[in-house]
C-alpha cells in the first residue's frame, strides 16, 4: 500500500462572516481544510452557516431583538501551477435572513468572490522515510467588489453587514505552517485582511485571523480519517463612515472547533462546528450581541498535477 502522507492547512479561500443587523458589527475568519498534502488541483463546493442573537434596549419604547442567519454556499477551486507556486478563488453566493420584532428581511446574491496566490517557502513531504515534516505557505490575494453593497427597503439602506457585499477592493495577507510527526499533526496559520473605503465612503474595519488546530490522520487501504480540534481567535477594528469611527461596530471573539474530514479515492468530504468560547464586541450601554454556533460541510474532488504526480514518484 503507498503511504498517503495528509496535512492540515488553510484552505485559501474567502471568510464566514459574522454580520449583525442591530449592532453593526462584523466578524470575519477563514475556514481550514484537510486536504492531500500533494500539491493537486481542485474544485469543490461549501456550506457555512451563522447565526447572531442581538438585543436593544430601548427604556421607555419597547426594546428590541433581531436573530440573524447568514448562509453561503461557495464554489471554490485551486490550480497549481509549479511545486512551489499556487492559485486558488471562492465565488460565494449568500442568503441573509433577519429575523426581528421591529424589521423581517431577507437578501440574497452572489458575494465577493476572493482571488488567492501562495507561495510553497517549505515542504518536506517529498523526502523518503522521515517521521517529522514540516509545512509552510505565505500567500496574499484580493477580495473584488462584485456582490450588491447598497441594497435597501423602503427606500431605506440596510445595514452594512448585511450586504451581499462590501463594495471595496481588500488585500488579504496570510501564513500556513504545519508540522506532522507520524500521524499526529499540529497547524497554525494567521491571515490578516485590509479594507478600503467604498465609493459611498464606508470602510469596515480591517480583520484579523489566528487559529491553532491538532489532528490525527487515521490511514485505511480505501479511505482516510483525520478527526480535528482547535481554537479560532477573530477581531475586527472599527468600521468608518467619511472617516468617522461608528459606534457598535467591530470586536473579537475565541471560538472552539470540532472538525473531521474523509478522503475516499478523491474525494475529500469535510463537517465542523464551532461554538463562541469568549466574546467581545464593541456595542453601546443598550446594545448586546452574542455569537451562536457555526458549522460547515463540503465535498472537494482533487485532480492530480503535474507536480503531485513528481512526488508522488
């Protein structure tokens, strides 16, 4: 049987975000994956799902309580073009529901697709017979300004977070090391993304990204399994509207993930949940929010490359 070598790392794609109608606040973080530590190419689809619970307190006039659901389906893929150099893109469609005693909507559409490119700087998975090996990717991308960012009702603009869109052209920096002894497996990865002001001069905040995740990588004849845990921490800085800073908007949050990913030929399928363990956010006196549960579910197919099949050799 060949020995299928396997290694965690970012799965260079677009963030899940956290979106508050209420509180105006934003949260966003990437996902992580499992995928063959060959370099191959491939095309997948994703489901994340979200949800908000965020409350006023209005004193005299009734107060009031938004439940918010934001679900993405994304396409995703990534073409590797040398050993050392790869792209991957997200387009992402999403269905935002607001669910409140003073305002019910719902907007949905194509997203802000993310354009990624990663850099190989160490790989020791291609050296014979070695227990420990070692991972690390450094990559920069930009998110474009495709999905709807000034939708309204009654006339009305709605909330930032809860557009489709942000409207900017973003920079995204990001960092992937893994080290692998035998089957036991430890990631740690940070990405750091950069906003700019819109034409309708709002700029959210910029957002940042650091996670630690361990693993163990189960090697069958006909099917892998790598069960997973870890923690996420997220923060978002303060949203500007013509330059001036907007009250309840930003924050951060540490959150806790279970995950695990199944590789049968190839074909990866991936589920997590993720629970807040600490939040802060940036709200007023009568303002309160609070994170709920988050999961994901995903099938990958992989394509072999040339350069995976040079490695594999």
């Amino acid at each position: 049987m060949r020995k299928l070598s396997i290694i965690l790392f970012l799965s260079l794609f677009a963030s899940s975000v956290w979106a508050c109608d209420i509180c105006g606040c934003q949260l966003g973080g990437y996902s992580f994956g499992i995928l063959s530590q060959n370099p191959t190419h491939f095309i997948g689809i994703r489901y994340n799902q979200s949800h908000f619970e965020a409350h006023i307190d209005n004193q005299s006039i009734p107060d009031e309580y938004s439940d918010d659901t934001y679900r993405t389906m994304e396409l995703m893929g990534r073409y590797v073009i040398s050993k050392r150099w790869q792209l991957s893109a997200i387009v992402p469609y999403s269905i935002n529901s607001m669910d409140g005693n003073s305002q019910k909507t719902e907007v949905n559409g194509i997203g802000d697709p993310i354009l990624m490119g990663y850099f190989n700087v160490l790989n020791t998975s291609s050296e014979n017979f070695r227990d420990l090996n070692h991972s690390l990717l450094v990559g920069a991308g930009l998110k474009f300004p495709v999905g709807t960012y000034d939708a309204a009702e009654n006339d009305v603009l709605i909330n930032r977070n809860f557009q489709l869109g942000s409207g900017s052209l973003d920079y995204i920096l990001s960092g992937i090391y893994t080290v692998k002894y035998k089957s036991f497996g430890l990631n740690l990865e940070g990405s750091y993304k950069m906003n700019t002001e819109n034409d309708l001069h709002y700029r959210f905040g910029n957002q940042l990204g650091v996670s630690a995740k361990a693993y163990y990588a189960l090697i069958q004849p006909s099917y892998s399994l790598l069960p997973y845990v870890g923690m996420t921490y997220e923060q978002s800085e303060i949203h500007t509207d013509e330059g001036f800073k907007q009250v309840n908007t930003g924050g951060n949050a540490l959150l806790g993930t279970l995950g695990m990913q199944a590789f049968v030929s190839r074909i990866m399928l991936m589920a997590s949940y993720s629970i807040p363990i600490k939040q802060d956010y940036n709200t007023d006196q009568r303002s309160t929010i609070e994170s709920q549960q988050r999961f994901q579910l995903g099938v990958v197919f992989n394509i072999p490359s040339k350069s995976s099949r040079e490695i594999m050799l």
